[in-house]
C-alpha cells in the first residue's frame, strides 16, 4: 500500500487560490474571494500606464516625414507669442552677424597678403557659414529659414495667410534689429578685429550691382536657405544637420549671392566705417535682398516640395 500522500500545488486551488508554503514544503492553498481578484485588477488596470517606445531613427526622413515635420515646425512657430518670436529674432539677427565678421577678417588679410580674386573667394566661402551653422543650430529665428517652412501650413490649409504674414514681419524686423545691433558693435570692435578693410570692399559688392541682378541673386540666395533648412530638418542630428547647412552657405559664400540678414549686418558696419555707404543705399540693398530671398525660398523651395510630395500620394 503506497502510503506516501501527495503535496499539494499552487494549481490545486484553481485560479482564484493563493497558496502559502510551510516550512515543510507543504503548500495550503487559501480561496480568495472573486470580488476581491476583480477589485485587484481593476486596480492593476487603473494604476498601468502605457508607454511608447519610439526609435531615435539615424537615418535620413522620408519626405512624406520630412513634409510633416516643416509642417509642424512651421504651426509651433506660428503660435509662438510675439515677445518671444521677436526676441529670437533678434537674437538670430546678432549671431549670424559673427559671418560677417568671418569673412571680413579673411577678406581683409588676403587683401594685405596679395591674394588672387579667386582665392580670396574660397577661403571666404570657408568661414560664412560659421555664423549660420551657430545660429541655425542654437534654434534663433532667422527668415530665410521660415522663407518655406512657415508656408507649408498654409499650403496644407492648417493656418492661413495673416499667421503667416505675421510671422514673417516679426522675424524680419527681429533679424534688422539684431542685425543694425550686431553692424555697431563690429564698428565698436573695428580697430581690435582689423577688419575694416573688408567690411568696405563688402559694402561695394553689396552696393556695385543693378537692382535686377541684385535679386536674382537674392532668389538664389534664398532658394539655397530654404532648401538648407528643408535638409536640416530631413537629416538626423547633429552633424549631418551641420554638414547641410555648411554646405548651402558655403554655396552662397563661393557664388557671392546676396543674403538680406548677413548682408544686413555688412550694410550696417559698411555704413558707421564709412559716409561713402548711405542710409539709402542700405535700404536698397535690404529691401531687394529680402523680397529675392522670399521669392526663392517660397517658389522653389516651399511649392515645389509641397506640390512633389502630396502629389505623390494621391
């Protein structure tokens, strides 16, 4: 007769038991109440949070992505309030001044050291995205960024044309304001920095050329920056973010085109070292950059991407 007896198991008391293991081993299944186990679980469910576990993807966005994220940047910027848009603005209007600055430096030494045309040019094509690659990156409102991405909404029917038109109104008189700032502390700066040479020989290539060539180049001016900007926000971070906006500034620096806010600054500057370059001649220059500049971000940039991509997808 087989008097061994065996031990109960945890399954022994069914689903709703628990049971509690005696220093023997042995386990005495205990009943728990249904509406105990219910309350228990309404209580699990009740304190489970959800959480999303999103790839940080390295690769490049798709351009439907790509689309969506302008599109989203540009409603977040829209909503901004003013002080804050403003203040950005000007902000961004004073660091890509530093740009300025580069290329005058440069510009100014090669002209001591006896240096071709040509390699003036490609060693100040070197330094002008400096100023771009810090202010772009440090998230200031520059408006040959916003030249596209702020039009994506409307265009999409997600804001309207008066969002718009306030948007860029404020980031260009931030970007003046920074940039009439920035032109008189590099005109304080004048005799430390050694560079007034180079402001002035700036000040005649923004000044030298007829207002119809002038925004031609403006045009290709900003079709580069809004093109830089659609890159920045396609390519993960951070260096290949810094290697498109280099490359797009780069650009404008070696084919000499006319960017309103960093030759906004050079205006400025051109203007305090000298009463050859006046008022009016700045206003010029600014007023037909900025109107290029819009021109070729919003044209070439903004409608030709928007166009491709939802006709894509139809």
């Amino acid at each position: 007769m087989n008097t061994s007896e065996e031990k109960p198991s945890a399954q022994d008391g069914g689903p709703d038991n628990e049971g509690i293991l005696l220093p023997g081993g042995e386990i005495i299944s205990t009943p728990v109440p249904e509406n105990q186990r219910k309350e228990e679980r309404q209580s699990e469910d009740q304190d489970f949070v959800p959480v999303i576990i999103k790839r940080t993807d390295e690769r490049r966005r798709h351009p439907d992505d790509a689309l969506e994220y302008a599109i989203e940047e540009g409603l977040e910027q829209m909503g901004r309030p003013t002080l804050s848009l403003l203040l950005s603005a000007v902000a961004a209007g004073l660091i890509v001044g530093f740009s300025a600055m580069a290329v005058a430096v440069v510009l100014t030494a090669t002209t001591e050291l006896n240096a071709s045309p040509v390699v003036s040019r490609i060693a100040t094509a070197f330094v002008y995205p400096l100023g771009f690659v810090v202010c772009i990156l440090s998230g200031a409102q520059l408006f040959t960024e916003h030249t596209a991405t702020a039009l994506y909404p409307v265009l999409d029917r997600k804001s309207n044309v008066s969002s718009l038109m306030r948007l860029w109104v404020i980031v260009i008189v931030g970007n003046l304001i920074g940039a009439l700032a920035c032109g008189g502390l590099h005109f304080l700066a004048a005799d430390v920095v050694h560079a007034k040479a180079g402001y002035l020989e700036i000040g005649h290539h923004l000044t030298e050329f007829s207002t119809g060539s002038l925004f031609v180049s403006a045009v290709l001016a900003g079709w580069l920056m809004a093109l830089g900007a659609w890159l920045v926000g396609s390519s993960p971070r951070t260096i290949a973010q810094i290697a498109a906006i280099y490359i797009v500034t780069f650009l404008i620096g070696i084919g000499g085109l006319h960017h309103s806010i960093a030759g906004s600054v050079e205006m400025f500057a051109a203007m305090f070292l000298s009463s050859e370059f006046t008022p009016l001649m700045s206003a010029r220059f600014i007023s037909t950059a900025l109107v290029g500049n819009l021109v070729g971000g919003s044209c070439f940039v903004a409608l030709l991407n928007y166009a491709h991509i939802r006709r894509t997808n139809e």
